[in-house]
C-alpha cells in the first residue's frame, strides 16, 4: 500500500462532492468564476496561502515548510486548468453543467480537485515537507493561452510564496488509458497548434457564363487539394506534421460564383523547424495555385500553442514517482507524440517541467465518451489513483529537485 494512502482515502468522499460540483458550475476561459471562489474558499479552510486574481480567475497558492532550513528550497509545482467547453452536456448524470451550452468535457474540474486534494493531504504533512509546494490554477487552457497570461502575471515567479520555482509538473485525464495506469514521453510530447486562414479572390458572375469571371471556389478546392501535398511531399518524412482545413465560406446561391472564398484550417507540428516549413508552404501553395486559376489567394497565420517538450530530469522524476507509488507495471513510456495541442507548452520554456497523463477508462458509462464530446465525464476513480503519485512527488526528497 502507497505510505500516503492513509491521509488520502477519507479526503476522497468530500473529493468526490466538490468534483461533481465543479461539474455543475462550468464556465469558459477567462470567467471561471464559481471554480475561483470554490478554489478559494478550500484553501482558505486549509489555512493555505494564496494570491488570486491572475489572469482574470487564477491562483497561485503555497504550502511552506514547517522546518526553516527547507523554507529557501526551490518549490515544487503543480499546474491544474480550469475552463469548460462551449458543448451542450448529454451525460445525463444528476450533477450534469446548471448552464446550457457549457460543459466539462476535457476533465478540468477533476484536475482542480486532484490539486485541492494534494492541497489536503499536504497541510497534514507541512512538518515534514522537504521543500515549498506551489499550486498554479491557471484559465483558459482550451484555446486562449491562459498559461501564458498567468507567466506574464508573475505566476512561476518567486514572488509568490517567497520560493522560486524547481519543477513544475502538469497533467491531464486520458480517455484512453486504463484507469490506474499513467503515460509519459521523453522530449516534444505535444504538438504547437497555429491557425491559418487564406481568402482567394476571383471575379465573381453568372454560373452559366463562368469564361467571364474567374472561378474563386475552383482555386479554392485545387488549393485545398494542393495544401495536402505538403505533409506528403515538403515535410520530411520521419518529422509529424498536419495540416487540415476546418471550415470553408463562400457563395450565396447555385447560380452565382462568388468574387471571394475564405477558409480555415490548423497546422501541428512537433518541432520548430517543422512548424516554419509548414507556415511558409500554405502561403506559398496557396498564392502559387491560385494564380494557376486566375485568381489570387492570400494566406495569414496566428501562432497559437509551442511544442510542448518535456524536460528530460523532470520526465524521469514523474516516471519514479509513479513506480514508487502505483508500481513500474502501470507506467506506459510512450514514443509517440501526440499531435493535440496544450498550453502547458508555454511553461516548459521557463521552468524545468513534464507533462504525463493518468488513465480514466474503466468499465462502460460516461467515462467511456472521448476528451470533448458531450457524453464525456471525469471518472471520480482516478482521484484515488493519482494522488498518491502527486503526494509522491511533493514529497519526494529536496536533493532529487
Ligand atoms: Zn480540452
Ligand atoms: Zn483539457
């Protein structure tokens, strides 16, 4: 049995209640309200200290050590994300959102209650704390960047909490993985996530006479054809790539061509170089296939989230806390990235941090729906089974940080 099990099993029913009441009550980034004040009003019972308030609904709060010689030690840290999604919830469980249209459909209210859990357990063991602990609850993962608004708010700075920061780790639920087993990858985990947009402009007419204008929604389906020849043909072949084009808008009737189409897409990538290759090639392919046509095209891109790359010492401090708290056997070392996208990424630049995720599979249910769907529901279980590896890690001695 893990050594932190005793202080974790009767935090787990209160747990299970706050989860499913977080659940409830889903906002999306930036207005995280209630999941700010629930926060709060926890680690206020707990007597932790915090500072609230960063990145509109953010907070950063620190459990010190009880003995003066561990105080000046570089802090652990541990990162939870917040925000809901704009889905219309159809678990049909009885703690389903309050709120039409808002859900929790990527598990973030069970990760803001695995760190208020860590939170308990820690208060219990202040005494014996080999160094500060931080936990970051950050806004807006989903799309807004709300890691890097709380790294411009001061929140990995050692302002807070009078510590700076060692190790940050971060995590995330994983619909496809058993419950009870974790995943790790060494290096880029996550892919960078840019949106592009390209507007082809052609000379709009009649359908029956389309020799009198050039023909923009044709340039558009050859360019979005064309697009698809740049993983295959530009990337190199052993390099991860995407680009995939997500809405296309054009036309208002069967007869008429339209002077102008606009569409949308995303571009993932697993390494920087890889990323400048596929920005430079949409422009080009685009402008160059449209004036095959006639027309012109025009491409724009907004970075969105980094590659997300696990610090090498971090990634092997995860992988042995798992094997000290749940055993080597529920511990998957992956050699695949993932091509989805996570803010965590922006972190990863400043502080030495690794990413894993925990299983939440288990046996049929709402659990069994994917990250984002509307049927999706945090799998209460997994509380048990990664906290000890989170109380494993704060724990852990000072001279492995
Ligand atoms: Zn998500
Ligand atoms: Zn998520």
């Amino acid at each position: 049995m893990n050594p932190h099990t005793s202080m974790i099993e009767p935090e787990l029913p209160r747990l299970r209640e706050l989860r499913r009441d977080l659940h409830a009550h889903p906002q999306l980034a930036y207005q995280e309200t209630y999941a700010s004040d629930r926060i709060c009003a926890e680690l206020d019972r707990l007597g932790i200290p915090y500072t609230r308030g960063l990145a509109e609904t953010g907070i950063v709060a620190w459990v010190t050590p009880g003995d003066p010689g561990f105080r000046t030690r570089p802090a652990i840290a541990f990162r939870a994300d917040m925000d809901a999604l704009p889905i219309h919830e159809t678990t049909g469980v009885p703690y389903a959102s309050c709120t039409d249209g808002v859900m929790h459909a990527c598990g973030h209210d069970g990760h803001m209650t695995l760190l208020l859990g860590l939170a308990a357990v820690l208060v219990q063991v202040r005494d014996r704390l080999p160094q500060p602990v931080k936990l970051i609850f950050q806004p807006a993962e989903e799309q807004a960047a709300g890691a890097a608004r709380m790294i411009e708010a001061g929140a990995l700075s050692a302002q807070w909490g009078d510590a700076a920061i060692g190790r940050l780790i971060g995590f995330h639920n994983w619909p496809g993985l058993d419950l009870g087993r974790f995943a790790i990858k060494r290096g880029a985990f996550f892919a960078s996530a840019d949106l592009f947009r390209v507007v082809v402009r052609g000379r709009g007419g009649h359908g029956a006479m389309p020799h009198l204008g050039s023909d923009a929604i044709l340039a558009a389906a050859h360019i979005i054809c064309a697009l698809q020849s740049i993983v295959s043909r530009n990337l190199d072949p052993v390099r991860p790539g995407v680009v995939s084009v997500g809405s296309i808008h054009a036309g208002t009737a069967e007869n008429i061509l339209p002077g102008e189409v606009v569409f949308e897409g995303t571009i993932r990538a697993m390494d920087e170089g890889s990323r400048a290759l596929l920005h430079r090639r949409v422009g080009e392919v685009a402008a160059g296939v449209a004036v095959g046509l006639g027309c012109e095209a025009e491409a724009w891109v907004e970075q969105g989230y980094p590659v997300l790359t696990n610090e090498d010492g971090c990634v092997e401090f995860v992988q042995d806390s798992v094997v000290h708290a749940a055993g080597r056997e529920h511990l998957d070392i992956l050699t695949e990235p993932v091509l989805g996208a996570e803010d965590f990424a922006f972190y990863v630049r400043h502080v030495p941090a690794a990413y894993f995720l925990f299983g939440v599979r288990g046996t049929g249910g709402a659990t069994s729906a994917g990250l984002h769907n509307s049927g999706y529901d945090f799998n209460d279980d997994a509380l048990g089974r990664v906290l000890p590896v989170l109380a494993t890690m704060a724990l852990a001695p000072a001279d492995v940080l």
